[in-house]
C-alpha cells in the first residue's frame, strides 16, 4: 500500500456507504505540516482526507465515518447541486405541483408556512414511492412495522390513502417518506430529473408540514417524531447539517417527552393473566418504539461527531432494550434483548448472553463503543494515555466477542441469502470497529515508524474489508452516483 493515495470520497451515515479510491502517489502527497496538524489534534473531526500511504502515512477514518447515512452526496458538502434539474419534467411528472420549478429544501425549518403551498399527490405514485422505501431505505433506516403499516395505510385494495385524509403528523411523515424514496423513483418523466433531486420537492412539502406543526404548539406524538427521524435524515444526506443539527435536538427532545428512553426501566404490569397474542401484541409494540428511540439516538451521536459538539443524550439515563431483527419483528416472534451496558468498560458484553444477537444490534453496541473513543478523544484528561489504552482494550474485548458471521475473512458470507441488510450490517460494524481503532491510533503519541507502521495495517485492513463487500449489495441498500 505504500505507493497508493487511499481517498475517502464519501462518508454518510447509518448503514455503509463509504466511497474508496486507490491511484499511484508520492510520499509527497500528503505534506508534512498537514501531518503535525492532524497530530497535533488541529484537523480532528474531518469528514474525510486524502492521504499519502509513503513516508508520511496517514489512514483519517474520520469520526464521521462510523455512521454512515446512505446518500450519494459527500458530507463535506464540496459537491456543487446540479443544474440540470428540469421544471417542466417536474411539473409534467404524477406530482401536481403547484409551482413553477423545484424548491430548495435548505430554507429554514423554522419558516412560517406559506399559505395552500403545500401539494397534493396522486395515491398510485404514493403507493409506489412507500414500496420503494421498504425496498431501499427501511433496512438501513429500520422504523417501519411493514405489515401493521401497510394494513393501516394501504390497505387490501393496495391504494393509498388521500394525504388529506391524514393528520399534520402523518402528512409530515409521508412527505419525508417520499422524499427519501423518490431517488429510485425513475418512471416516465421523473428518469430526466438527477436521482438525488428527485426529493427535493416532497422534503419542502415535509418542512411545510413540520413548520405548521410546531406554529400550533402540536403535542409530541409517534407519527410527529417518526416524521421529523425521516427529515433528520433526509437533510443530512442533503449537506444541510445545520437544519439536520437543529432538527435532531427536537427528535431527542420529543423522545423524552414520550419517555421513549424508559421503555424498559419497568416490566409492564398487565403481562400477568395476558395470553400469548396479547403478550405478542405488546411486545411488538414496544419493540417499535425502541426502534424509534435508537435512530434518535444515532441521530444525535452523528450529529455531535460529525459537527463537534456535546451529545444530547446521557446514557446513563437510557433503559430500553436493543432491536432485534426486523424478521423477528415483522413475524412476531418474541425474542428477549439486553439493554447497553451503562459502565464503559462493560458496554462490549452487553449481548453476550442475550438472546437477541441481530447484526443491527451489535452495530449499535459498536457505535456507542465507537462514540466513547471519539468523547475521550475530543475531550482528553490528565490520564489521556491510560484512557486510550483502556479504550483499546475494550475494543479488542469487544472484536473477540462479536459473533462468527462477524469475521468476514475467516467466514465468508452466504450470498444467496436474499436479506441483504444483515450483510451490510456486519460490513457496517467492521468499518466503525476499524473507525475507533484508527482513532486511538491517531490520539496515541507514539514513535513516527511505528505510527506509520499501525496506520499502513489499518489501511490494508480497510481495502480488505472493502473487497468483501460486493458491490450489489452496495447499490441494493444504499446510495450511490
């Protein structure tokens, strides 16, 4: 490796979606007072650098890095929106649009609603725009109760239900719903519009409805917050950190306003006398609000990496259990989970023994692990030496306690399973695991030969890691150009 540049063209969140490029380079490539700098703590926390794989060897798996959010646009915000969007394929495609060109979701979340702005859409493009959610963003965006969503909104007829049928709440979360989903959306004239505007206008529709919303000091409610998730997201993919920013702290705001972080601090009292479709029922159910309050979660520890600030969430006030898998989820099967560990040096046994052992729940266990590296990077003490070796120690732990399917190079995966999103999971876990281990190597002040020595290990584990990653698994479940 040490005559290649290795780029981090695309860092994005929660579920892989990270862009590698190799090409011949000189030592040179990466001057050396960039080197002091990032050493020295200055450039901590980039979103991605290209580095110089010679005498001055650097492997940034930037903190950005461990979530990664499925979009095509580079965090960085360095890709420049196209100009090739065309108002009248917009106009003329099945969304009746009321004005004359596309508009900018960057407008300010708080904006005050225009009058009649927002639009109306035809049920068969809804229904087509929901089916391609499930197919392409619930699983790395797992929110959803499929079947419960599709027989409270869908139906047996297999229409839509009209948007002015809906709540404010449950318009705000279709529209983000159809502004996620409409990139893969490609029939007729929508094929002329570039697949990352696609969304544009239903994420204005979203904003509308999120800004009407908060003018008349609504309540927090499921549907309210499942749908300010999906715009969090959808603004993030969109470089609009900012309005993403503002709009988490509402979601982990609102969460505890739905006391979502005490799901599992008290055992239900009503199980006694319940039968088992009882006992299933309420168990689905709460298994869906968890799932609500960990994409929260992951919505502010990326935030704060990503943009260097404090966490809005204290874990040591968090009680619910981790997710299983949406297979379980969606057929009913019961299936007994853990809750995070609160002690840092215990966080990576947290499944062990657990019944619950779903590739999506020890990604999280590795992002929180992931999320304490970067708390005792950014803010070091007086033992900052012995907070990286014991932060070392807790990741080697946690490496040796994942699962066999974990290890990708001594067991290969099975590609003829269909579920792709466990693969990418595991993929995912592998990278924020590499992310956190190259962090404590940047952090550690050690002699420049065997830095350089331990970053071109960590460079050569990421191309293999990249290489067990099959391609059309990449296009299947997240975003690319």
């Amino acid at each position: 490796m040490s005559g290649y540049t290795l780029t981090i063209s695309q860092v994005t969140c929660s579920g892989p979606s990270v862009a590698f490029v190799a090409a011949p380079a000189s030592a040179a490539s990466f001057p050396l007072d960039a080197e002091n700098r990032m050493r020295s703590g200055e450039n901590r926390g980039c979103s991605g650098k290209q580095v110089g794989l010679g005498r001055y060897t650097y492997l940034l798996l930037a903190h950005p890095v461990h979530w990664l959010l499925a979009q095509d646009r580079c965090i960085s915000c360095q890709s420049p929106r196209s100009e090739s969007t065309n108002p009248a394929a917009v106009r003329s495609s099945s969304l009746s649009t009321t004005s004359a060109s596309p508009k900018n979701p960057q407008s300010s979340l708080e904006k005050a609603p225009e009058e009649g702005a927002e639009e109306e859409i035809p049920p068969e493009l809804a229904k087509a725009l929901v089916d391609l959610f499930f197919l392409k963003i619930q699983p790395w965006l797992p929110l959803f109760h499929r079947p419960t969503f599709y027989q409270t909104y869908i139906g047996n007829n297999q229409t839509m239900r009209a948007m002015g049928d809906l709540s404010m709440d449950e318009r705000l979360m279709f529209w983000a719903i159809f502004a996620l989903a409409a990139k893969y959306y490609s029939a007729g004239d929508w094929a002329r519009i570039p697949a990352p505007e696609r969304g544009a206008q239903f994420a204005v529709n979203a904003n509308q409805a999120y800004a009407r919303l908060r003018l008349s000091a609504s309540k927090s409610s499921e549907a309210y917050l499942k749908g300010c998730i999906l715009l969090a997201f959808y603004l993030y993919t969109s470089c609009l950190r900012h309005q993403s920013w503002i709009l988490t702290g509402v979601c982990v705001r609102m969460a505890f306003d739905l006391n979502l972080h005490r799901i599992d601090a008290i055992e239900t009292e009503g199980n006694c006398g319940a039968d088992e479709q009882q006992l299933t029922t309420r168990w689905m159910r709460k298994e869906g609000l968890r799932r609500i309050w960990w994409l929260v979660w992951e919505l502010d520890r990326f935030g704060s990496i990503l943009l260097q600030r404090p966490y809005a969430i204290d874990d040591r006030s968090v009680r619910v259990c981790l997710p299983v898998s949406d297979h379980d989820w969606f057929a009913g099967r019961r299936v007994g989970s853990a809750m995070l560990d609160r002690e840092p040096h215990r966080v990576w046994n947290s499944l062990q023994g657990s019944e619950n052992q779903s590739e999506r729940a020890w990604f999280l266990v590795c992002n929180h692990l992931v999320s304490l590296a970067h708390a005792s990077y950014q803010y070091p003490s007086n033992e900052e030496v012995g907070e990286i070796v014991r932060m070392e120690t807790i990741l080697n732990c946690f490496r040796l306690s994942l699962p066999p399917q974990f290890d990708i190079f001594e067991n290969p995966p099975d590609f003829s399973n269909d579920d792709v999103s466990q693969y990418n999971w595991i993929i995912c876990t592998n990278l924020l695991l590499l992310s956190a281990r190259t962090s404590c190597d940047v952090a550690r002040a050690q002699p420049e030969q065997m830095y350089t020595k331990r970053i071109q290990a960590r460079a050569s584990e990421l191309v293999q890691i990249m290489n067990a990653w099959p391609s059309e698994y990449i296009k299947f479940s997240h975003h690319t150009r």
